[in-house]
C-alpha cells in the first residue's frame, strides 16, 4: 500500500474513535519568524542564506544521483523519521518525504526524545542504481542498519540490522564496485586512555547481502588527529575518493562548543590515514563568546561535488539567541569548498560564519516559493484541511495518523492516554521552532467534559522540559491555563476561568528569550496568560539532549494540570 492510500485508512479509522470522545479540532495555523539577522541582512538578488534548512534538522548527509542532491537528518525519536530533501542547485530544497515512515522501520515507542536516529547517512551507488540510507537507532533494538531504494520519493525497504557496535556509520561505494563501511566505536577493551577516546572503524560490505564481512574490521583511526593531545569523540566519519586518493573526514572535539571537523588521506581505502597539517579544516570555536550574529558549534559535516566541478559541505551548527541559548537546535548550513590543493578546506569555515552566501553558479533562489521550504523571515500558514498534511507536521514515538484526522473544518486530534511528559506516544503535532523571533497561532474548537481533557499548544524540547497552553475543565467551568515542566517537576504558572461558548485563537510569541502565551474568544483581541516566561527549558543546553524544540498541537486524556 502506498504512502498516501495507508494515511487515508489510518486517518479514517482515527476518525472514528474521535466520535467517542469530546471533539478538539484545529485549525489556522500560523507560523512567523522575525529574526533581527534577516531584517539586517537582506538579501542580494545573487545571494543566499545559510543555514538552508532552520530548526531542528542536525547531522546533515547528502549525496547526488544526475543534477539530483538528496540530503537528510538525524530525527532522534520524532515520527516519521528521516527527513529527507531534494535539490538541483544546493539552494532550493523540497521535502519528498520521510525514509523511515513505517513502525517496522522505526522503534522508538518507549525511546527518549533524544534516542532513536542518529546520524544518518545517504548515498548513492551508480553500479546498482540504488540509494542507501545507514543510521543507528538508538531504540528497541535496532542499533546500526540499513534501508535502500530504487527512487528516495517512493518509499524505502524494510530494515537490515548490521553486526557491528558502535555508531554514526557511513557507506562508501569505490569505483571497483566494492563497498565500505566507516563508523564510529570504543577503543578495544583495555586499551581506553582517557573520557572521550573513540576510534574510527572500517568494514568490508557485501552488496548481495547488504552485511558487513565477519572478520574484515579495522581501525583506521585511533583517537583522532593526534593522540597524543587526547582528542575527544571522533566520529561522523565520511569516506570519498578525489583524484586517485581516499579521503576521510570525521567530526572531532565533541558536538557543543569544542565542536571541528578534520580531514585524513591514505593511498587506499584502508589507510594508512595521514591527518592535514592544517586541521581543522571547518571550526568556530577559536572566537569570542560575545560575537555578533553568532554561529557555533560547526561540525558533523558531509561533502557533495557540485555541477560545475564546485565542492560544497554541509554540516550542523547552532545559532544561540541573546542570553546564549539554543532554542532551535542545530541547524543544515552550507559552505563552498576549496579542493584545489592536497586537502579540502571549508571556504570561510575557519572565520566567524556570516548569513549570506553567493549563490552557485546558475542558481536561483525561490525558496519559500513553487513548493520550496522557506528560509530566513518568513510566514507559514496552514488550514489544516488537506487530506494529506505538510511533511513538517510530526509526531514523537509513534505515527501522526494513530491520532489525527483531517476534515474540511479542521485536523482532529484524538487524545491518548498520555500526556506530554510520558516516555509514550503522544497524541500532539508537531512543528519545528525556526527562529528566536517568532509568533504562532491556531484555532482551537474544543469543549473538555472532564478535568482529565485537555487541549491547547505545547512548546516542546522533551518529556522533562516543556510548557503547556491549553483549555481544561474544572467542576462546570472552562479554564486556560498555562505549565511549566522542568526536569521532570511541573508547577502551575497561572490559570483564569473562560467562557467556552465558541471557538478560541490560541497565540504563542518569542522575543528574545522570552515567550508569551495569549488567547482570544473573538479571534482579534487577545488575553495574555502568566506574563512572559523564560526560554530557558526550551534550550538544548538546559534541557540536554540533541534536539530543538517544538511547537506542537497538543491533546490528552490524562491532563493533570488542575487550575487554581
């Protein structure tokens, strides 16, 4: 069954349990961001922004089959998993779908917001016109895999667990036909010298299997550029092949502020590996803290050939709001790539990163437009009536269709008996925060019959740090209210009795670092609630973890938030 005919049936039969239970349909959505960067950095008509894709999409991979680039993301244990986009010219970027949108593929019910996928990696083989996608899943399980395709839009197999620990592995295709596999693991027992210390692994492939070889392992990197300096958690490793040698690039200093990427080269696929002298060969950690328009954390990089014999890298990054948090999470940005001496570089990767790029040659630029995600200060809206909902919607540890349902009026969400803290499936669609500057609004129709019903807006980073918005009942009265959860331990901000006569506007603003949460009975004048609250728990280095927040259209039956 395809994927559009299987989100029918499931939405169908999610429609029919809601005819059971109160009903909560949303509608109107609204999504504005109001960055300071972008307002004073507009663009040239031959210019770009970088990050390409804002938010929470981390540990890009890419790879290109034609004039096609194909580029994914780590998705921990949000679902679908995998975002996967497409582009002709490294500059306009739609989403085609998920890899992994099947609950065979992905195990992540009982997983931790951070658990899950981790660093996925794609490429594609030209002798077997297939594309793989090799990850770990850090759930149920899995641990490393694979899945493979003929066409990335039409949906990919079922997963092949691979024997081997460790993570963040990669695939590489030699142009004998033979195959690899680089990967991240401990050293071997007893030889650990320090916290931190990892080797890069390397296994032989067997393409009519899709196993690696029992026996071929080898480690072609100890520790990382230099031992001797005690380097910590090498890993993200890519494998490619440029001018007759073999190059491998790994991340290296850890994924926060210590964050680089290095470069070895060796004569053949399996080394000796000899580091550049000039590594690292893309970093921002040299710079001062108070820096302005601010780009950190550079790493976790892939490399792509672009059609005019340009290189370009991709990579993670995070962009920290004025009191040096990381609300949106990391971040795909881009970067041109100097090839023309022994070792690539990252051009202006060794420098303070900027906003704006020129754009390639040929490029132009129509994100935002003809079906392309939208960069920099833009404005998402959504009725939330199509049968089939934007690829942006999401859910966490479990389909979106196991609760919603579309109508002409609205989606409908079907609360689960969970709510937003749980290690569960919960019954909430999400949507990524994109900018520190932002406004957010939706319809809500909704009438609790009992204090156990809730439904409203939650900004998400994870089951232990979130605030919740919403309506609930209490006796015979309506309330909104309005908690924050923090480590687990949630407190009431504030709660007001409502009339809950007809349909009400919900409204979440960002400025700075600090969120307001508002609401409206007429749809035009709004109420604020609990005054402005901290971001701080929706920061990834509050809260922990490797994701960005969320905002997510939220319902439960097992509310236990009890107003004042």
């Amino acid at each position: 069954m395809n994927l559009k005919k299987r989100t029918g049936v499931l939405a169908a039969a999610a429609l029919l349990s809601i005819s059971n239970i109160s009903a909560q349909t949303f509608s109107n959505f609204n999504y504005r961001g109001n960055d300071k960067i972008y307002k004073d950095n507009p663009l040239q008509s031959d210019e770009f922004y970088s990050p390409i894709l804002q938010g929470c999409y981390p540990d890009p991979s890419i790879t290109k089959k034609g004039e096609d680039y194909y580029l994914v993301n780590s998705s921990f244990s949000m679902f679908p998993g995998v975002p996967i986009f497409t582009s002709k010219d490294l500059v306009n970027w739609k989403q085609v779908g998920h890899v992994l949108d099947r609950p065979s593929q992905l195990k992540v019910e009982k997983g931790g917001v951070s658990q899950g996928i981790y660093a996925p990696d794609i490429k594609y083989n030209k002798y077997n016109d297939t594309f793989y996608m090799i990850t770990t899943q850090i759930a149920g399980g899995v641990g490393n895999m694979v899945v493979k395709t003929k066409d990335p839009a039409k949906g990919w197999s079922e997963v092949q667990k691979l024997n081997f620990d460790g993570i963040d592995p990669a695939i590489f295709f030699d142009d004998d036909g033979k195959a690899y596999i680089v990967h991240n693991d401990a050293p071997p027992k007893g030889t650990e010298q320090y916290q931190g210390h990892r080797v890069i692994k390397m296994w032989d492939y067997d393409l009519e299997k899709d196993q690696v070889v029992a026996g071929s392992d080898k480690i072609i990197v100890n520790g990382g550029v230099d031992l001797t300096q005690k380097p910590i958690w090498i890993e993200g490793p890519h494998l490619y092949k440029y001018k007759g040698k073999y190059y491998l690039m790994c991340a290296e200093g850890g994924t926060g502020g210590n964050h680089s990427e290095v470069i070895f080269m060796a004569d053949s696929p399996k080394g000796p590996f000899v580091p550049a002298k000039n590594n690292p060969i893309l970093t921002q950690r040299y710079f001062p803290r108070d820096r302005k328009e601010k780009v950190d954390w550079a790493g976790h990089a892939d490399l792509v050939e672009g059609s005019n014999g340009q290189w370009y890298g991709v990579f993670l990054a995070i962009r920290p709001n004025v009191n040096n948090r990381v609300n949106k999470g990391r971040e795909t940005f881009i970067l041109p790539v100097d090839w023309s001496g022994t070792y690539p570089v990252f051009q202006n990767g060794l420098v303070p990163m900027k906003p704006k790029l020129k754009m390639p040659q040929g490029a132009q630029n129509q994100t935002g437009q003809n079906g392309f995600f939208p960069n920099g200060n833009f404005t998402y809206s959504d009725k939330l009536t199509d049968k089939n909902l934007d690829f942006r919607w999401i859910a966490m540890r479990g389909p979106r269709e196991n609760f919603i349902a579309t109508t002409k009026n609205g989606v409908k969400i079907n609360p689960f008996e969970t709510n937003i803290k749980a290690l569960a499936p919960v019954s909430a669609l999400f949507h990524r925060l994109q900018h520190e500057d932002f406004e957010t609004s939706v319809v809500l129709d909704f009438k609790p019959k009992s204090e156990k019903e809730l439904a409203g807006i939650t900004c998400y980073q994870s089951e232990k740090f979130n605030y919740v918005f919403g309506m609930t009942k209490k006796d015979k009265d309506f309330y909104m209210v309005l908690e924050r959860t923090e480590k687990g331990e949630s407190k009431l901000i504030a709660s007001e009795k409502i009339s809950s006569s007809k349909a009400i506007t919900l409204q979440v603003t960002g400025e700075k670092d600090m969120i307001s949460f508002s609401y409206s009975q007429d749809g035009k004048n709004f109420k604020n609630l609990g005054g402005p609250v901290s971001g701080d728990i929706l920061s990834t280095d509050v809260a922990g973890g490797f994701t960005g927040s969320l905002i997510g259209l939220y319902s439960t039956s097992s509310n236990d938030i009890v107003p004042n």
